[in-house]
C-alpha cells in the first residue's frame, strides 16, 4: 500500500512528485515539512520514484537570450509507413533529399 500525506488521499510518491516538478532542486526537508511527514519518507519516495523510472533525471532549464550561441539544435524521429492504395513514383528517401535541397518545402 502506497503511503499518503497526512489530510491527503493521494499517493505520496503523487505529491512528491507534483514538487519536485515544480523545482527539481527542492530539498526533501522542505518537501517533507510541505507535506507533513518525515524527510526519511520522501527520500524513499524520490527513490522509488527514480527506481521505477517514473524520474528519468533532472536537468537545468535555461533562458536562451542568455544563453551564449546563436543556434538552436534539435532532434527530430520521423518514423514512415506505407499506406496501401497510395502510389507514388519517388521513394521516401528521393522525397527527404528533395526537402534538403528545397528547404521551403
């Protein structure tokens, strides 16, 4: 059985949660004091928590006009299936090289 926060009916592992997304940074004291138990049970949660890879990790979000460089990278996954009753004359490889040289498409 899940433990809850005393006054609370949501799961403890819940509401640590809820925080943690709001500031990764916030130390389980406060946590604990915010929720009303001991620090011990939301060091247990944040470790389930992390153990059930439900936290993946934690990471800096960052003001980008005070970040140096002026470029922006990014990863895009296009997955391609075919559809049956749909024709085409190029390969989806020629289509991707047509939108390379052709940015505008």
């Amino acid at each position: 059985m899940t433990q809850s926060a005393p006054g609370s009916k949501r799961p403890l592992e819940e509401q640590v949660l809820e925080l943690l997304e709001q500031n990764a940074r916030m130390p389980s004291e406060k946590i604990a004091t915010l929720l009303g138990v001991e620090a011990a049970s939301v060091e247990a949660a944040v470790q389930k928590l992390e153990n059930d890879k439900v936290i993946l990790g934690y990471r800096a979000v960052t003001d980008p006009d005070k970040t140096t460089g002026d470029s922006v990278t990014c990863m895009i996954e296009v997955r391609v299936s075919p559809q049956r009753g749909l024709a085409s004359t190029e390969s989806p490889n020629e289509s991707i090289g047509t939108r390379r040289s052709n940015p505008s498409i």
